[in-house]
C-alpha cells in the first residue's frame, strides 16, 4: 500500500450527503422552513419553497435526524446510513397538531440498491477488514470480484498493476516515479474501502483500471483506544514463518469542536513471500505512524491537519545468489506526508475545499550492510563505488565452475539505486447542487514535482555506469461534472482535463481530454440498471520518461542494448464500456451483474532502435490490449450466515503484459542479428479466465463467529522453456487449478467498559499447494551423455576443488566431473519458489476501551 498524499480529511469525495422532501402527512403538501438537524452534531438545513433539504459533506456514518416545524409534530430517523459519494433520500411526513407532543421515532432504512452507482462499486467496510487475512493495505482488494492475483501484484479487470489508482481519504497515493505505494497504514484504522473497477467519476485521473479509496477513522467524540497483536510465532514450526504484528491507536478529543487521533503498526516476518518453507534472506521489518486533528470552529468551516510517516524494507531471495545471499539485494523505502485541509460549507446546497499537502518519499535498493534488522533501524546500503562484480567459480557446495555463471559465489549485487520523490499538490474543489435535480462540481489540481534518481550499475568487473537526474515536472487537472436525479433515472455527465510537463525545454507538454458519461435507471425500488462509457488515461511513469536519459546522445560502448527513457511518451488511454443489473430477489438476498469491455491504446512498451555511436532500446506508445468480461456476485443474509459469491470470467489479450517485456525477452542480451518483433496479441500473464470467490461469517454460539474466505481459479497462462521461439507461440499453456481456504474463528468477551477479541486465523485450511512459476531444469538431462562434455573435460583437474573429488584421492576425474555437473544442474531447479506457502496459524488478541 501502494504513494502520493496522505490527507485525512472532510473531502467532498470522503463524505455523503443527505437529502430529501417534508410534506404534510394530510394534504402531501411541502412544508417550507421546517427545521433538519442531525442529532449530536452542528450540521443542519432547512427546507425550501418546495419542502426539498441538502445536507452536503457528512462524514460517513450512522446518523439520527430530526425534523421539526412549528404547528407540526417533530419527527426523528434513526439509523440512516451515510456512505462515501452517496445520497441518502429521504421522504418524510409530519403531522398537524395544535399541543406540543413528544416527537415519533422511525428507523430509516437502507435501499437494497442505489442508483447513484452508475458503476461497479464495491465496499469494504471495517467490520470485514478487521477479519481478511491480509497483511498489507494495498492488498485489501484480494477478495473482490475482477480481481487477479499475480505473485504479489493485482490486476483489475485485465488491466496492468500499474494502472490502478491507490488513495488514502481521497488523495493518491501513488509515487509517479515508479508507480510503487509511497504510503503505508495501519489497515486498523481504515474505516472503509471503496473499491471502483470501472465507470469512476472525473475527479479520478492517473487510473485506467480501477481505484481504490482508503477511508480512515474520523476522531471519535469520547475518549477510546485499541491494542491489536497478532503473532505466528509460538505455533510450532510447520505454520511458523515468523510473523508479528501490533497495533495500537487513541482517539483524543479535547473539546466537541477539536478531535485527534494518533496510531502505529509495527509488523516482521521472517520470511515476507512466503512458499514451501522459510527461506533465508526474506525478512521485512515494517512501521508506519498516523496522526490527525480534526477543529470545526462552526457548522460552515472546518479544518483538518493529519501526517503520517512509514517505512518498509525487505530482503529478496534470488536462486542465482543462494550460495552467496548476504551480498544479494534488499529493498528500502520510507514515506512521510503532511496535510491541511480547509473545508467551508456556507450554505445547506454550497462546498468549497481546499487543501494543500506535501509528499517525500525515499526508495534505495542494493546489497546491504549486514547488521541494521531491528524494527525500527533503517537498512545501511555498502557504497556503490566499492561494489564488486558478482562472478561464478567454484565455491558452491558441488566445486563446479562450468555451472559457476548460472551461481554468483562471489561479489555483490550489481546495481545500486536511490530515488527521492517530493510533491506539493493544491486541490480546491466546488460542489453546489444548483436546483432539485442537477449537482454540479467542479475542482482542479495542481502538483509540482521534484524527481531525483541515481543509479549505479556495473557492466562487467572493470566498467561501472552512473545514471543520475534530477527533474521537477509539473500536472494540473480540471474536472466539472453534472449529477442529474430525475425521479428514477440518475446520470453523471463530465470531462477531465489534463496536462503533463516533463520540465524539459524541447519537450512539448501532453494535453488530454476525458469526457466520461455513466446513467442509472431504478426501474423499480429493488431493481436497477446501469451503464457507462469513458476515456480513463494516465501518463506514463517517470521512470520511463528519465531512465538512462542521461546517456543521450552518447552511449557508454560496450554496454549491449541499453533501455533508454524516453520524455516524449504520450499518456496511455483506456476506452471503457459496463452495463449492470443489481436487483433484491428476494428480502437479504442480491444479485448482481456486470459486463465490461475495454480497449487500451497507447500502452509503453519497448522497441530496438538502430543507433550511433550505439544501438539502444527504448520506450514507445507502441502496445495495446483488449479486456472483456462478466461479473457474478450473489449477496446473502440471514440471522445465522452472511455471505458473498463473486464469479467472474474474463478474456484479456494484448501484445504485452507489461512495459519492458519486450526488451526483457528479446533485446537484454546483445544479438548480431537483433530485429524489432512484430506485434502480435496473446493471453496476457494475468489473462485469469475463471475466477469464484467465497467468504462469509457463521454466527455460532458463545459470541463467536467463524470467517470462511475461499478462492477458486483457473491458472494463468505462461510460455514452458523449449526451442520454439516464436512469438506468436507466447502463453499458450497454463499453470494448474488453484485453490485455497482460509478461516478466521473470532471470540469476543466484554468485561466492564473493556471488550477483548481473541482471534485464531487459518491460511491454506486445507494445506494445497498449487504451481504458481515454471519448474525446469536449466538443462534436460535425460538428453545428456557423457561423451557430450569432452569439449571441457580438458579443464576437469584446473582449480582442485574437493567437493568434485567424491572418493578423496586428490584427484578429479571426468567421471567425478560429470557427477558434480548433474548435482548443480538440479540445483539450478529453483523449486520451492515456484509452490504456494503450505498451512499456516496465527492467534491474535484485541482490547478496545
């Protein structure tokens, strides 16, 4: 999780509205300047000439309303449910009466369907986060419909990893540089998730697939607080890979009008990708710390100040480096955000906000210094310039140098990195609702960045290459949208505009625009129909803009095909169609479906381009795909069993599953005879055609509840190793079925004003173990005999190695040669890497005060 700004805030985007007609309960008459307050709070209207109230920027929540008017009975609805970007509607009667009587008190009711989702529109809510056995923000998706899960990256509804928005309070949450989450919380005091696979409004932009929007906790009125610790720790060590985690946050209010709140998260593991068994050189040692302070001065003026800071660092495991993995690679990276938001409500139809937050973000990879694992101790990277070229030879446990290259027994890691982002942004947004019908809002958005990167990469032992930069682009967006509520019928009209400078002198700016259109139609209470179309765009990530830009227009030689960013590159486009139908079939029962087609033009990808002093590769608007799928999902209810099934089939095709593909595939290695490919379409890696997801909770005795979550689906595709080469042949196969049940039994105790939860998670019930890589040797050995290595047998008895010399005469023999050859040719099966994690158990415990 996952980037940009972390603003807690009353956003036009975070917040509801609430609004509706109060009539005269005899004549059906609209009762002008009757009096609507929201119990508990300072927000509050009045109705019109035509009996209509509004109530904009309500933080999402339960609500109690009143109602009252003189001459007229006071009317209170209670339970009246506050979702982020939706309307509550109301209609309410009051009854003529002379005397003063005690007010009626009626429960509002939650529709089954609304028409203001003219998209998909998935939420989370905090009940069900505190229950997915999910460890990172950014991943709380996993479970919902459209979803593909690949290694560790998510793709929504066929789309690339890096065309998915992630925000926290309705502010990105995305590092451009590398599309990387820059931000990490607590999923603790998320209060919600609003998950958009499609048709999302014009206030979204840098997002082509999907947003995800992560509410935080508003500070609560009464002092409270939460303890949370989760551990795998003490199980035995089968289902023990080292995991930690804990929790805290306090709710601080001084006063009704000024509010805070504070939270940290500390979590480890020892292994964070966790497949067979614990392997070494895979810990992670996270942290994150939250703070936001809330002071509403009157009912119109509000004012929001939040921060918060995080680092992840992690080790990484590379087969390649396994006799030699304390000089592989580890990851750094540390956020911090700071955020002032200004939100003034001068009337119950007007809203204006403004806010203005600053993002930093540090992100280093390389060998590190060994030393530094504590939880919070930063990783100490070796300086780049005394790295030494990783080389193979014969210290691995076989004495074998002809495999050597395929091992790195000696150096470190090549490549140094460390990249810094910072972002100012400003947003001001305008929403009025101009008369009954039309609500109109208007906002624009202004970032200045400042990118700095250096990298530093040996070529071989003796040349080592620098890529350093340092630029500040600039974006500026500016969005007007139409909500039309008509009777049954709901629409939303609107266009984005956006304009991208790279800062660079020569290189023009790029100038997009978005129109997007989505309408609903309630055909009756518990029935609706939607549909929507749009262009959904966003630019490319700096990185390749700016990658080894530097080395233009003179190559370093020697250096084979280098990728070269390129600055001209134009923002890759979406076109999106869904039409839905979500409908009650009977009482806490819902079903919905949704069809969806996408067409992606101008994807990056990468291409050989002939050169002097030296041929290169670099990046091209040049890719495209098409997605095209259904969508399944029926919702239960009842007093012993609450539950969902999403079912979903999808087609993603395209020429290339990810921006430098290509350039992996065909031009990394330097070829004579190096041509372009031609373009051909093929399942994507993340084409996942048949997709079910189960989860649901089973009230059982004593206060407890038992949390079931099953996924079912069919493997993705890949190309198996063999001698075809041909382009068109890609992903013609596919990895086998995958499955896997996770359980959560949860008991909650209540002592006093103290309640307790003790909760014990299962992952992988069943313990299956799926493929989810290739598994081959880097040779068929079948096909190997002995006569075939005379060619290095003349080097058998060169650099003695006592492991080849199996029966310990001093001497190597060829046969001896050949036996340690097939030993390290197995061991080049990277095996456990390609199986999914096998059962593993946690306890955890919670106390809420």
């Amino acid at each position: 999780m996952p980037q940009l700004l972390l603003v807690s805030i009353l956003f036009t985007g975070i917040t509801g509205k609430i609004q509706g007609v109060v009539r005269d309960e005899t004549t059906g008459d609209p009762i002008s300047y009757a009096n609507v307050v929201i119990l508990g709070s300072d927000m509050g209207t009045a109705t019109d000439d035509n009996g209509n109230f509004y109530i904009l920027n309500i933080p999402a929540g339960r609500y109690t309303l009143e109602i009252s008017c003189l001459g007229f009975q006071t009317k209170r609805v209670e339970n009246v449910l506050v979702e982020i970007d939706q309307t509550y509607r109301l209609k309410v009667s009051l009854k003529l009466t002379s005397i003063e009587m005690a007010p009626v008190i009626i429960s509002g009711t939650t529709p089954p369907v609304k028409k203001d989702m003219v998209g998909s529109t998935y939420i989370i809510r905090k009940a069900e986060i505190s229950t997915l056995p999910i460890d990172y923000i950014e991943r709380l998706i996993a479970f919902q419909p459209s979803v593909a899960n690949v290694d560790t990256a998510l793709h929504v509804r066929g789309g690339r990893a890096t065309e998915v928005l992630y925000m926290i309070d309705n502010v990105s949450i995305i590092d451009p540089q590398t599309g990387d989450p820059a931000i990490n919380i607590s999923k603790g005091i998320v209060d919600e998730v609003i998950f958009l696979p499609g048709g999302f409004d014009v206030e979204y932009g840098r997002a082509m697939s999907g947003v995800v929007n992560l509410i935080t906790e508003h500070p609560k009125d009464k002092l409270s607080g939460r303890v949370f610790g989760k551990t795998e720790t003490i199980m035995p060590y089968y289902y023990d890979y080292g995991y930690q985690d804990y929790q805290a946050s306090l709710h601080l209010p001084v006063s009704s009008k000024a509010k805070g709140l504070v939270s940290f998260d500390l979590m480890h593991t020892d292994d964070w990708d966790p497949k067979l068994y614990i392997m070494r050189h895979k810990q992670r040692d996270d942290y994150s710390l939250y703070g936001k302070w809330s002071l509403v001065t009157s009912g119109k003026l509000r004012f929001t100040v939040s921060g918060a800071k995080s680092r992840s660092q992690f080790d990484r495991y590379g087969w390649q480096y396994k006799f030699n993995l304390d000089h592989y690679r580890s990851d750094f990276r540390k956020g911090d955000i700071e955020a002032v938001n200004i939100s003034w409500l001068p009337d119950g139809k007007n809203l204006l906000n403004l806010t203005l937050s600053r993002l930093s973000t540090e992100k280093k990879y390389g060998m590190r210094l060994p030393g530094n694992t504590g939880i919070m101790q930063d990783f100490v990277f070796k300086d780049y310039k005394s790295l030494k070229y990783p080389i193979p030879s014969n210290k691995n446990p076989f004495g074998n140098r002809y495999f050597g290259y395929k091992f790195m027994c000696e150096g470190d890691y090549p490549i140094y990195q460390g990249k810094t982002t910072d972002i100012l942004t400003g947003k001001i947004s305008f929403d009025s609702q101009m008369n009954q019908y039309n609500d109109v809002k208007v906002g624009c958005d202004y970032s200045g960045l400042d990118l700095y990167n250096l990298t530093a990469f040996f070529h071989d032992s003796l040349l080592q290459f620098i890529d350093e930069y340092d630029y500040q682009p600039k974006e500026i967006s500016a969005y007007i949208q139409d909500n039309i509520d008509y009777k049954g019928f709901y629409s939303k009209i609107g266009v984005r505009y956006d304009y991208y400078s790279t800062g660079l002198i020569d290189i023009p700016p790029q100038k997009i625009i978005s129109p997007r259109l989505g309408a609903s139609f309630q055909v009756t209470e518990k029935f609706i129909f939607r549909a929507n179309i749009g262009q959904y765009t966003q630019p490319p990530l700096y990185d390749q803009m700016f990658k080894n830009y530097s080395f233009m227009p003179n190559l370093p030689p020697h250096l084979g095909i280098v990728l070269i960013g390129n600055p001209r590159l134009k923002p890759e486009k979406t076109r999106s169609y869904e039409i839905g139908l979500q409908g009650e079939i009977r009482p806490n029962l819902i079903a919905t479906v949704n069809t969806f087609y996408k067409d992606v033009v101008d994807l990056v990808g990468t291409r050989f381009v002939l050169g002097l002093p030296e041929n290169y590769s670099t990046y091209f608007n040049v890719e495209y795909a098409n997605v095209k799928g259904i969508e399944a999902i029926l919702e239960f209810k009842n007093h012993v069993f609450n539950g969902k099934i999403s079912y979903t089939l999808s087609y993603a095709r395209g020429t290339s599953s990810y921006a430098e593909e290509v350039f992996f595939r065909y031009y990394s290695e330097y070829i004579d005879s190096l041509k372009n490919i031609p373009t051909q379409e093929y399942n994507l890696d993340f084409d996942q055609r048949h997709r079910l997801f189960i989860q649901g909770v089973l009230n059982l005795p004593w206060q407890t509840d038992l949390y079931v979550f099953g996924y079912f689906g069919q493997g993705f595709p890949y190309t198996p190793p063999g001698p075809e080469g041909k382009y068109q042949e890609r992903n013609y196969t596919r990895m086998p079925f995958q499955r896997q049940i996770d359980c959560l039994i949860v008991k909650d105790l209540k002592v006093g004003s103290f309640s307790f939860n003790i909760n014990f998670e299962l992952i992988n019930l069943l313990d299956i173990r799926y493929q989810v890589g290739q598994l081959y040797a880097q040779l068929q050995l079948d096909e190997i005999h002995k006569q075939d290595f005379n060619f290095y047998l003349d080097c058998w008895n060169q650099n003695y190695h006592p492991a080849t010399d199996f029966n310990h005469d001093g001497l190597v023999t060829p046969e001896e040669y050949y036996r340690s050859f097939i030993a390290i040719n197995q061991a080049t099966i990277d095996w456990v890497n390609a199986y999914t994690a096998p059962r593993r158990a946690r306890v955890g415990l919670s106390l809420n005060f």
